[in-house]
C-alpha cells in the first residue's frame, strides 16, 4: 500500500510539474521524445524493409539453388572477365540432374524473354516478361492463381499452347471479364489461357508475377533457341523438405562437375545461388542503419536526459519545504529518493509515449503516401518503453539522491 501511495504522490507530482511548467516541461521532455521516435522509427523502417525481404526469399524458395552463369554477389575485385568466359546451363545440364540428384524434390529450367508486346483485340500490354518454364516450376516458386490453373504435365510434355498470365496483363488485356479460356498472340503465335496468377505488387527484390507470361518450355522451343544466353537460362533446384540448403547444394555442385568434366582442383564454371545470399548481404546493411539509427536517437535522448535531470533539480529546490515536513514527520530517505525516482521516470515515460505515438501515426502517414504497411513490432515497443525508463532512472537518480539527502531542519527554513 506504501508504495501505491507513493507512486500515485510521484504521478501527481509530475502532473503538477507539467501544468504549472508547460511550456518548460516540454521543451525538455521533447528531446527523450525525438530519440525514441528516431530509434523506433529507424527500427520499425528495417523490420519492414526485412518483412518485405522475407516475402521475396520465400518466393525464391529457402531451400532452393540456382545454377546460372553469373553469382548474384561479385567479391570486392570482381573477375568479371572469368565469369563472361563460362557456358550457360543448358538441357543436359538439367537432365542430368533431374536424372541422378537424391536431395532435389522438384528441378525446373527456366528462361526468361524480356519487353514484349501482348495485344488482345484493341488492347495492348508493353513491356511483358515472357517466361518459358519445365513443368516442376509450380514446385521450384511459390505463386498462387486468381482464377484457372497452372499447366498439366501432358501439355508440358507436348509444348501446347497455353499460358499463365499476370494478374495486371490480364486487367489491361480484359477489362471487361475473365481472361481464362481466351487467346493472345505472342511471339506470332496463339496460345490459351488457362490460368491467371494472384495479384502481388512488386517486393523488395522487385519480384512480381503481375506482368509476367509464363509459358511451357517446351512450347518455347518450337519458336526460339531456349539454350541461347540473351534468354538468361537458368536452372532451379528445390530441396528436400527434411533437408538444408548445405546438403542439396554440395550434390547439385558435385552432379554439375560431373556433367561438365570439370577436374578436381579446377574452378567451377557455374554459379550457385541461395536466396539467402541476397538476405545475408541486406542484413548487413540493416545492421548499420540499425546502428546509425540507433546513434542518432542515443543523442537525443541524451539530451532530453538532461533535460529531465534538469527539471528533477528544480523540483527538489521548489519543494524543498515540502521535503523537510515529510522528513521531520518520519519519511525515510528511500521514501524521498523513490518519490522524485518515480517523477522522474513517469515524465521520461511520458516522453516515449510521444515519440511512440508520433511512429504509430507516422505508420498511417506512410501507409496513406506510399501504399507500404510499416512493421510495428511489440519488440520495438516495449524496447522504446525500456529505454524511457532506464533514462528516466539515470537522469532522476542524482536529484533524488540529493533529495533524500537533506536535513529536515534546514529544509523547513528554506524559502
């Protein structure tokens, strides 16, 4: 009970503090007020940028490599020179290992033909991303349909003439209805459509399904030469569920020296990329803007801290008296000392509050300008509120102990 009354008298205290210095209060509380906001801003703008990454690597798959011609991360001198002189995967490279790989449950081989034009009728689509795909690409990416479905594996297998578009060629190309069962021209021939892909929006990694033709690869081979470099050809092994990316990785490096008689010793000549390559590097630059948030706001907390000891060591001189009639009527000194500890921290809280509102109506304001759902965690929240408290002790400590210090005679007779 003791100390419920002693934290209402420390609310009330502050309370007071606040109305009758406004205008002093919170100027000084404005500083712990900024820093938390900085902090928690920063935090929350990495949380969503990494939430976003995820979404991105879980397309791409977790357990998923892509042996392709090019690494996705160069070194510091990157031999550029090297990796121009390599051959693109090709047919046989997929074959083989869909042939002999153990650790692979499902193997795709993918090209990719860039800013086509699609027409349908008077409507026309610029700029289309034409994929030709083996029929394990369902298994090796993660897309979900609006409306049809993906290829069965027949009209994989005899190259038919469908395809899977995304759900912003079929808004542009069918404004009016569904654009299942209806046929487009590409690359000179007619192909059906059979199914149409979930709206997405572009990520992170700029990954979308929402301007893209996926086609058979197959049905591509009949028109162009899918093993050609300008196609990017690339091949996607996804892993055994039960299985790390460690396990598939060294048998899909060791299938590839295989096929490609490459000797022990000799550098490979292909690349093999993990999405969590592109995650790894990004952490990192999360990680300094982490810091760099977390330097700035550091500051401005720590002059809002002196800011409140300053106010705390004002209120100790204005109630000077009132310190020297609790003490002489038998208030102890950790009375004193938690009675202007407690003010000081409920004034610091109140300062985080501030700066944790101004984030929550700042998430509303990027929402409403930028269409991006900021990440507010309950982490950042009660990592804000912590840090209010634990300046508000280290700012409030001094003036308390100070405080509790005085002699209750000379306290009276201080005007």
């Amino acid at each position: 009970m003791i100390i419920l009354k002693l934290i209402r008298e420390s609310f009330l205290f502050a309370y007071d503090a606040l109305r009758q210095n406004k205008l002093r209060t919170l100027l000084s509380l404005l500083g712990v007020t900024i820093g938390i906001f900085t902090i928690i801003a920063v935090f929350s703008a990495v949380d969503t940028l990494r939430n976003n990454l995820q979404k991105s690597v879980n397309k791409l798959g977790s357990n998923s490599i892509y042996i392709q011609k090019w690494p996705w991360v160069g070194e510091d001198n990157f031999p550029w020179w090297k990796y121009m002189q390599r051959p693109v995967p090709k047919l046989r490279d997929f074959e083989q290992l869909r042939r002999r790989s153990q650790t692979a449950k499902a193997t795709s081989y993918e090209i990719s033909i860039d800013n086509r034009t699609v027409k349908y009728g008077s409507n026309t689509v610029d700029g289309a991303q034409i994929d030709a795909v083996s029929h394990d690409h369902d298994k090796t990416w993660n897309f979900d349909f609006q409306d049809g479905r993906y290829f069965t594996d027949i009209e994989s297998r005899t190259g038919a003439p469908v395809a899977n578009v995304g759900a912003d060629i079929a808004d542009a190309l069918f404004p009016d209805g569904t654009g299942v069962g209806k046929q487009i021209k590409i690359m000179g021939r007619k192909v059906t459509i059979i199914g149409v892909f979930a709206k997405e929006g572009k990520d992170i990694l700029g990954i979308s399904s929402d301007n893209e033709i996926l086609l058979p690869l197959n049905f591509a081979k009949n028109i162009i030469d899918i093993e050609n470099e300008k196609y990017n050809p690339q091949i996607v092994v996804r892993g055994q569920d039960n299985l790390n990316d460690v396990e598939v990785e060294s048998e899909v490096r060791g299938i590839m020296r295989s096929v490609r008689s490459i000797r022990p010793g000799v550098e490979d000549n292909f690349a093999l990329n993990k999405s969590n390559i592109l995650s790894n590097q990004l952490d990192q630059l999360f990680g300094i803007v982490n810091i760099a948030g977390a330097i700035i706001g550091g500051f401005s907390i720590l002059v809002g801290g002196f800011g409140i000891a300053n106010i705390m060591f004002v209120s100790v001189k204005e109630r000077t008296n009132i310190i020297g009639i609790q003490k002489s009527l038998g208030a102890k000194n950790y009375f004193i000392l938690l009675q202007f500890l407690i003010e000081s921290i409920v004034l610091c809280l109140l300062g985080g509050a501030m700066g944790l509102l101004l984030v929550y109506l700042g998430t509303f304001g990027v929402k409403a300008a930028a269409d991006i759902q900021i990440v507010l965690d309950i982490n950042n929240i009660m990592f804000g509120i912590s840090i209010s408290v634990v300046i508000g002790i280290i700012s409030g400590i001094v003036p308390a102990w100070f405080a509790s210090r005085l002699d209750p005679v000379e306290a009276i007779r201080t005007n």
